[in-house]
C-alpha cells in the first residue's frame, strides 16, 4: 500500500501542473505586450559596437547637462505637485468629510469623474483662465490699463506644478475620504468635549489616522506626476522639459532612439523605485496603522 | 419650570487615596440645569421641552427606549446638538451657546472612543494638553487617574492590547483628568458583556463614592444599571420626560403606567371605583372581588385607574390574613437557574409571578390562588401623567 502510494503522482502534483497550464497564457500575452517591447528598449539602450552590453551610452548620457536638467525638473515638479496635492487634498478632505453642507456629497462623488479625465484637459482650460489672452490677464489689463499681461506663470515650471495639483489632487482625496468615512465620529466629539479646538481635533486625531492613506495618495501622486507627459507638452514652456518630455523629443523629433531608450530606461528606473518605495511604505506604515483600529 | 429636586445626598463611602486627592482638589461642584429645552432635527422635535435639575454631587440616569430622546439630551448638555428652544447650564453659567471644547464636561461613550493611536497614558493626557496644563502637572496627575480606575499597570498599553472594560476604565480616566465640572455617561456598559457590565456597574458605585462632589449624568437603557446607580431617574419617552423621582420612589410608586412597565416588571390589573380607606390606602373593584392598595398618588375617589404589583411582590401560597387573593390558572411555568417565573391569566389579564426555584412546580393549566400584600401594590393612574 505504501509502494503504490509513493509510485503514484500525488494529488498536489498534479493540481499544481493543471494550475500551471492556467498561468501559462496570461504570462504570454503578458510578455509579448510588456516585458518583450520593454526589453527591446533596454537592449537598444545598452547596445555597445558589434552588439556587445556596453554601459557607455548610458555614461554619455547621463552626464550630460541636458539629461541633468530633465531629471532635476522632474522630480522638482514631482515633488512639489506631491506635496501640493497632499495640502490641498487633506484641506478639501477634511473640509468636505466633517463641515457638512449642502451638496458635499454630490461634490465627493465629482471627484470620481474628475480622476477619469484626460490630463491635458486642464492644461488647456488653464490656458484659457490663465494663459498670455485668458480670462484672468484679459480682464487685469483692461483694468490696470496695460498692454503686457500682468499675470505670466502657465508657461512656466509654476504652470505645470499648478495643473498637475489639480489633476492629481483627487487621487489623494479619494483614500482620503475613505479613511475619514471610518473615523469614529464619536472620537472627535469626546476630543471637542475634553477641550480640544478644531485645529488640535485635525492634527492629532483626524492626521494621524488619516496617515495610511496620505501616504498611499502621495505615492501615487509621485508616480504619476513622475511620469506626467500630456500636462507638460500642453503647458509647452520652454525651460520645462522632463524626463518624458526629453523621450519624446530625443525620439520623435530627433531620431535619437538610442539616447530615448536610456533616458526610458532611466525613467522605468525610477518609476520601479518609487513603486516599490509606495509598496513598502503602504504595506508598513499602512499595516501597523490598521493593525491599531 | 426645572423640577426641583429635594436633594438626596451621595453616600460617601471612605475615599480610596487616589480618589480621595481627587475629590479634594475638585472645583466647586456644579449642577446641570435643563430649562425648557427643545431639539429638533429638520423640524422634527427630538427632545420636547425639558426641564430638569441635576444636583451637584448626584447621579441621574435618563432611562428609555430607543429614540426617546435621551441621548439627545446629554449630547445637548456636551454641546453636540443645539436647543432650538430653552437653556442649559452647567453651575451657574449658561452654556447653551458654548462650544462644546469650552464647556469644561468629561465624556463617556459606549464605544469607549479612545484614540487608537496613544497609549493609555496618552489618552488620559490628551484633554490636559488640549487645556495647556502644564507637563508637570500631567506628568502628576494621569498616573493619579489611571490609579483611580485600576490601569495604572496599563498606562503603556494601546487601545488595541485592552479588553472592552480595560478600555472603558482608561475612557473614564480620560474624562476625569481634566477634572470636569460634570460627567456624561453614554449607555458607557452596553458593549461589555453581562459579567464585565455587573463588575464596572460595581467600579462605577465605587467610583462616585471616591468623588462625592462629581455630578453625573447617566443615559442608559437598562433599568438595572439606573436603579443600582442613580440618586434620581428620569424616564424618556418620545422626546419627554415622563417621569421623574428619586430611584426607589420610582420604581415603588410609578407615576403611570409606562414607567410602571419601563422601570422593573409590572403587573397592570385595571381596577375601578376606588374608595379611600385612610392612611394611604385604597379599596379597588377587580372583577367582582375587592382588593387593597396604597394611593400614593391620591388619585381621585370612584375612577378607573391600574393597579400595580411587582412579579416578585405575588406569593403562591396565601398565608391565614391574606387578603388580596386572585384566582389564576397557570400558563406557563419557566425555569431560570435563581428565579421560576409563573405566567398566569387572571379573569383574562397576563399576571406573571417570580419566586424562588420551586421543587414542584404547578403545571399549566392549574387552578391556583396568588395573593400580594396590599403594601406592596400601588395604584397608577392610566392616563399619562408627568412625574
């Protein structure tokens, strides 16, 4: 009984071969539509003379005063969009999630919508509020009588950042919402009731339990705006020129392909290490949070 | 109009050490006065002119059922909800309009609400650093609350590593730190189990024996915990007060019959033409026999009212001089470990009859006789009347 049992396939074997034949396709369209172009890219990037790996193009490359620029503006307006969205989400958050008023609801749920929307969209509304002949510097130089428009910041890092808070904004403020929806209300009322003001109530009760998905928001918002190319060629400020941006450029306008694979390479680098620094932080951070409630 | 109280001193028991520096050093003791008071949400009256006077140093328990209104009047007292009509004060200030962070009340939830993100100790801090006390005054007093409630060994813990009542303890050291001029407790045991409910009802008794001068308000739905507790209850009902006593007056003498029912078992038996027999005590038609209870309420001669006897106030076996006796047939026979409860019916009435754990029980369908002393019956007027 005991020979014929360890002569036979055991039963886990051989569910473990069916499952295999499951993954199987997934991982090959998986290859062929991701890793195979990407791993053409890596390999037009790290071609040296008679098809040997060779790092001397990504040393070019990188050393250069134009590619130093790209990676400085990026994550400039990175970062700084990051902290922007964080600020403005967590204001706008708190405000819609504790101070009711007519039409918060309806508000919250606009900020689905908002996420579905393409990018460059706000670039372009923005040109029209605050663009050379916008709205705004129309009405101000009717007003103060001059010929030059007053307000000039759109075509410039500033535009970028701006339009990038805004677009990116309601990724912060949806987990945002979600983590405010599972406060215990009573908990800031027995905070108001042992003598805490409202400002107190947010940073040391609503904050700290809205930290998880802060940093969930953030991260995002850093991989996103790490990666923003649409906002950054509407906005077409002259200085600003990002990571992507110098893709694009190298490869479309230049025939650079060589040049544009290392930067893509740089760029999949970096988007790699942010993602796996928003995984760790989120399954750290956000663990010992949840394990508290 | 408050309703004045005539005020029944706490039992002041010796005070623990902890308690005691407590107490000492408590502010003068302040009342909680309801005036009038009247809260509506979108035009709908939750809480229907109250007037109520809390004494300083006394325990009231607001008991009802859901929606009656009672916490709504507690959370009127913290400042969550604002009257549209009336005045609340705490002491001698008025502080309908006050927001809640300047009210100067400590708070108890039945969810405990304690932040999940300090320690024990950090929670106890948390209203003396939002007052700006100074950190060696904290440093002193948290361990000093923490000792009152029995955590003083858990002052490092979070919430997460306490049980339901460790929690419920570390909320009422929080809420006491601050040195309130009164307590709120909302329905603070109804999310611990019956064993730990009847521990804390104890620690809570011992409690306001070791503060004296705390004036508590207490919202709660479990009779047992009003009766155990309170000097004085208040009996909600559809956003009124519809009685007020206190504890034992209440539950002897209901002033109607939703208190009768609400506060303890009742027996309602509908009697008619009342006759007065002298001290305090009235002839009542039951059918066709006659019976005796107290007129504690001096209801009027020859009208319809109730009468009322308490499940644990029937006896089975008429002693010689009995005089209330009704003629029963069981229903029902349960048993319940300490306690057999009877149903019987009485000329059609639902009569329920608890007594010690009988060793034979009668079966139903019995004919049996049941008698009360008239003492322990009262007559209760049918028509709702404020207490």
């Amino acid at each position: 009984m005991a020979d014929l049992a360890i002569g036979a396939p055991t039963r886990a074997g051989v569910e473990w071969n069916a499952k295999g034949l499951w993954i199987a396709p997934p991982l090959l369209i998986l290859a062929a539509l991701f890793f195979f172009p990407l791993a053409l890219i890596a390999r037009q990037a790290l071609g040296g003379d008679a098809g040997a790996l060779s790092f001397a193009k990504f040393a070019a490359v990188m050393s250069s005063a134009e590619f130093r620029h790209a990676i400085r503006n990026t994550l400039t307006i990175a970062l700084s969009a990051t902290a922007g969205c964080l600020v403005l989400g967590f204001v706008l958050s708190v405000l819609i999630a504790f101070t009711p008023f007519p039409g918060s609801r309806f508000l919250a749920r606009m900020i689905d919508t908002f996420i579905a929307l393409p990018t460059f969209l706000v670039a372009l509304a923005f040109t029209f509020i605050y663009g050379s002949a916008g709205m705004l510097n129309e009405s101000l130089m009717a007003l103060m009588h001059r010929d030059l428009p007053p307000v000039d910041f759109l075509y410039s890092q500033w535009g970028v950042i701006l339009s990038e808070v805004t677009v990116y904004t309601p990724f912060v403020m949806r987990p945002l919402l979600a983590a405010f929806s599972l406060i215990d209300a009573s908990q800031i009322e027995v905070a108001a009731s042992l003598g805490a003001r409202p400002l107190r109530i947010v940073s040391r009760i609503i904050l700290p339990a809205a930290l998880p998905a802060l940093v969930a928001g953030g991260s995002l918002c850093l991989l996103l705006t790490v990666n923003e190319f649409g906002i950054v060629l509407f906005i077409g400020a002259k200085d600003v020129i990002t990571l992507p941006l110098l893709i694009y450029d190298k490869a479309i306008q230049q025939f650079d392909y060589t040049t544009a694979c290392v930067i893509a390479v740089v760029n999949v680098a970096l988007s790699i290490a942010l993602y796996s620094l928003y995984r760790y932080v989120v399954a750290t951070f956000g663990g010992r949070r949840a394990g508290l409630v | 109009m408050p309703a004045e109280l005539v005020g029944t001193a706490a039992a002041i028991a010796t005070p623990s050490r902890a308690g005691a520096t407590l107490a000492s050093r408590e502010a003068n003791s302040s009342g909680i006065g309801f005036d009038d008071v009247t809260v509506a949400y979108g035009g709908l009256v939750v809480l229907d002119a109250l007037s109520l006077v809390v004494n300083p140093g006394e325990i009231v328990a607001l008991i009802g059922p859901s929606g009656s209104g009672k916490t709504t009047a507690l959370r009127a007292v913290a400042g969550f909800v604002r009257p549209i009509r009336g005045r609340i004060t705490i002491g001698t200030r008025d502080v309908t309009n006050v927001a809640p962070h300047a009210r100067n009340i400590g708070m108890v939830v039945q969810n405990y609400a304690l932040f999940p993100h300090m320690r024990a100790e950090e929670n106890v801090a948390f209203g003396l650093r939002a007052r700006g006390v100074r950190a060696e005054v904290i440093r002193e007093r948290v361990p000093e609350c923490l000792r009152l409630v029995g955590m003083a060994s858990y002052a490092k813990r979070f919430p997460r590593e306490l049980s339901g009542g460790q929690q419920q303890r570390v909320a009422i050291a929080r809420a006491l730190a601050i040195r309130p001029q009164v307590l709120l407790l909302d329905e603070p045991l109804s999310a611990l189990d019956a064993q730990i409910r009847r521990s804390m009802l104890d620690e809570l008794a011992r409690l306001h024996r070791d503060l004296p001068t705390l004036t508590v308000l207490y919202v709660t739905h479990d009779q047992t915990e009003a009766l155990t507790l309170a000097d004085h209850i208040g009996i909600m009902r559809d956003g009124r007060l519809c009685a007020f006593g206190d504890a034992q007056s209440l539950y002897r003498y209901p002033p109607n019959r939703f208190s009768a029912e609400f506060l303890g078992r009742a027996n309602l038996l509908p009697v008619e033409a009342l006759s007065p027999v002298g001290d305090g005590m009235a002839r009542v038609r039951f059918g066709d026999g006659a019976l005796m209870a107290r007129n504690h309420h001096g209801l009027p001669d020859g009208g319809a009212c109730l009468l009322c006897v308490r499940p644990h106030e029937l006896r089975l076996s008429p002693t010689e001089e009995a005089s209330n006796m009704l003629a029963a047939i069981v229903k029902s026979v349960q048993w319940q470990g300490d306690m057999q409860n009877v149903e019987l019916d009485v000329l059609g009435n639902v009569v329920r009859l608890s007594c010690p754990p009988m060793h034979e029980p009668p079966a139903p369908g019995a004919r049996l006789t049941v008698h009360f002393s008239a003492t322990h019956a009262t007559l209760v007027p049918e028509t709702a009347v404020r207490g």
